[in-house]
C-alpha cells in the first residue's frame, strides 16, 4: 500500500476541441451521426474543418475534462496522456498544468500530430463529435507514472482510449498497478460505438472484478447489457459492480451500490448552450464526493450541479466558480 497524495489520476486521450455552432441542415447534409461521436483520420479532419464556421479552440479530451472539473472543486489530479511535440500539444501541456493538475507524460516527436475533436454544436446545444485521435493513440505502457498512479486514491480510465491497441495495453498495466497499490478504479463507457468494438473486454474486466466504479449513460447501458429497458439494465448490471453510475440527461442520474439505488434529478438550467463535457464534468462531481466520504446521494448531486455549469456555455472546462455552485 502507498501513501495516496493524489486525489484521481485519470489516463485518457489528449487532445484540444475545435467547437463551432452549426445549423441541424449543415449536419445532416455532411452524413454525421448528430449526437454521437464518429473517428475520424487526417483527411476528414481537413474536410470538415473546412466546413466549420468560426471556431473556439479548447484543450479537451473526455478525461481531461473529469480532471479539471476535478480540480476545480480542490481535488488533487494528475493525468497521464499523450501528445505530440506540436503547437496544439504544447496548449494542451499548458492547460492542463494551468489548472493545478500533474503533467509528466512526454510529448512525442514527429507525426502524427497532437489529437483534435471537430465539434458541430447545434442550436439546442446537442454536440456532434468528429475525433482525429493523432498522437493520443500512441501511449506507450512506458509512458505510464505509476509512481503517480500508485499515489492515487482512484485511477479514472477513458473509454475512448480502450480502442487504440498501444494505450490499451497501457490501461491494462495501470489497472495492475492501481490494484496493486490498493487504489480503487473507476471507468467510463464513453460511447455506444466503443462498446459495440470493446464490450467483452469490459465484461470482462467487471467479471474479473477490476472495475470499482463505472460510469455509464442509458444508451451505453444498454449496450452492454442487451437489456433495452432501464430497470433491467440496472438490475443486471448493478450486482457485478461495487458502484454503478448512470446518467439519463434531464431526467437526472442514478446510482445502484451495496443493493441500493440512488437517484437525483437533473439540475434546472435556464437555457442548454452545448452539451459537449456534461458527462465529463458529472463525473468530476460524482468522484469528488466519493474521494471525499460523502454519501452517494451527495455524490450525485455534486455530479448534476457541475454537469449543469458546463451545458451553460461552450465547452467542456468550467467558467463558473465550482466550489462555490457545489457548496464544498
């Protein structure tokens, strides 16, 4: 057992979100899933950048995302990603350091380039991701901190990042490593499409009993589980797992741990300006209050007041005072 001097150390894709509003037509007519998220290579990132209107460029990264809400609210962080030694990799190093949360992976050199998400946000303020992976697909076993990863309360793995070959066997020694070091580890689906490729892995992983906290929406429940109703998804999910999260958009978010489940209603929000991040930062919420102690009806509630400041404005990093909306 090692001391844990660090909060969450989260591994997950290292990249920079390119966001821009856009009209349903302009969608619809470039073939994209509204909603979802599609990987995309070199081209069709030049393609579609080409299509956006006037962007905002914004360090992102589905668990780099959790770190900052994270470490907003005063938790302790250190993220392991990988970028490339690029312009848009030296942003990234910066941003995320600039929030108070430790960066130690090495930038690699030559191509491909720093991964970047294409963002169309749509008028109602539903995202549609278009993600060039670029260097974050290359994390090595070897960049891994597992003095960091041993320091840790709980390791925060990304979905998005288990279809990559090389950063999935990084994920898998760290997953030794945190269990090793008596940390709990906690996982996010990320997206239908990771589970239709990775599922038996994941089943796998929950069979085995390497995940202590995973956290799901209700179409990612349904993936994998098979189970097309919400309750049944629950019930046969929630014995397999320690803590089982999901959340269910405005209709709040539940929890089932210890044969109990636990819900909270969404926070009321005036107007949703951009989706993108809401289950990034409910995370951050939700695993504040567990490193904290605190019960699981406060967790959720935690992880819907932050996910309801970052559907406010563009973007997935916090602009309100965190601490100060969450009372902590």
């Amino acid at each position: 057992m090692s001391e844990t001097t660090l909060d969450v150390v989260a591994i997950g894709n290292a990249i920079v979100d390119v966001m821009a509003p856009c009209e349903d037509a302009l969608i619809e007519e470039l073939g994209l899933v509204r909603g979802g998220m599609t990987l995309i290579d070199t081209e069709g990132a030049t393609s579609l950048y080409a299509r956006m209107g006037q962007a905002t460029e914004i360090s992102g990264g589905s668990a780099a995302n959790t770190l900052a809400g994270l470490a907003a609210l005063g938790a302790d962080c250190g993220f392991i990603g990988q970028v490339a030694d690029d312009q848009l990799g030296e942003i990234f190093a910066h941003d995320i350091r600039s929030g108070g949360i430790a960066y130690t992976t090495e930038r690699r050199a030559g191509d491909p380039p720093t991964g970047r998400c294409l963002i169309f946000v749509s008028p109602d303020g539903q995202r549609t991701m278009n993600t060039f992976l670029g260097a974050s697909q290359y994390l090595p076993a070897e960049a891994l901190d597992l003095d960091m990863i041993a320091r840790a309360k709980v390791l925060y793995l990304e979905g998005y990042l288990w279809d990559p070959e090389e950063p999935r066997a990084a994920m898998r020694k760290a997953i030794d490593a945190a269990r090793g070091a008596g940390a709990k580890v906690a996982f996010t689906l990320s997206d239908a499409f990771v589970i239709s490729r990775h599922g038996d892995d994941f089943r796998a992983l929950i069979a085995d009993g390497l995940i202590d906290i995973l956290f799901a929406n209700e179409v990612e429940l349904a993936a994998l589980t098979g189970e097309d109703d919400f309750e049944a998804g629950i019930a046969a999910l929630a014995p397999k797992i320690g803590t089982l999260v999901v959340t269910r958009s405005e209709k709040g978010a539940v929890a089932a741990t210890g044969g109990e489940v636990t819900q909270v209603p969404a926070e009321p929000i005036a107007k949703v300006v951009d989706t993108t991040g809401a289950g990034d930062l409910f995370a951050a919420g939700f695993l504040y209050g567990h490193v904290r102690g605190m019960e699981v009806a406060k967790c959720l509630k935690l992880g819907a007041v932050c996910a309801a400041e970052i559907i406010s404005h563009m973007g997935a990093r916090p602009e309100a005072d965190l601490k100060a909306l969450a009372g902590v």
